[in-house]
C-alpha cells in the first residue's frame, strides 16, 4: 500500500471493507439458517421415529397446517399401538437395508 496514491488507497480500503461487509452477512444468513435446522431437528426425528420421540420435545405447531384436531391425542394413541409401532420398526428396517 506504500507505493499507492491516496485515492487507490481509498479504494482498496473500500474494497476490504465491503468484501468484510459482505462476509458478516454471510456468516449472519449462515447462521440464521442453521438455527432453523436446529429447531426442526426434533420434527425431523418424529419423522423417522414416530413411535419413539417425546412429544414434549416435538413443537406440534409446526404440523398446524395439517389441521388435524387433537394431533397430540392422535400421536400418544399412536404410541401406545404395538401394531403400528412394530410397523413401524420394520419398515425402517427395510429402508435402512435397502
């Protein structure tokens, strides 16, 4: 930069400075979106293991848009049928081998 006249000194300031910019918004959006990943993980858990997730960690309001009444009923009646939790388990099963 010693052998630069003040404006290219600018402007490679300006340069540094919007590329810093930029990457603080990356990170920020990067960040934004990983969070959201976290908050579904527990959704996309109940989707691979409805028969053994805890309802006290799955965030109902995410399944609204189904509007089924008395989802949470429905998911522990669910939970308490060996028919469909052993269904269930063998699916899986043919997935994993698959």
């Amino acid at each position: 930069m010693k052998d630069l006249d003040p404006q290219e000194v600018r402007n490679e300031e300006k340069v540094i400075d919007d590329f810093i910019s930029i990457m603080d918004s990356l990170i920020q959006e990067f960040s934004a979106r990983f969070s959201q990943f976290k908050e579904l993980s527990e959704t996309f858990k109940f989707i691979m293991y409805p028969d053994v997730i805890s309802f006290d960690k799955l965030n109902l309001s995410q399944f609204d848009w189904l509007e089924i009444e008395e989802l949470e009923m429905q998911l522990i009646d669910f939970q308490s049928s060996s028919i469909w939790i052993q269904k269930f388990i063998e699916t899986r099963k043919k997935l994993e081998l698959d």
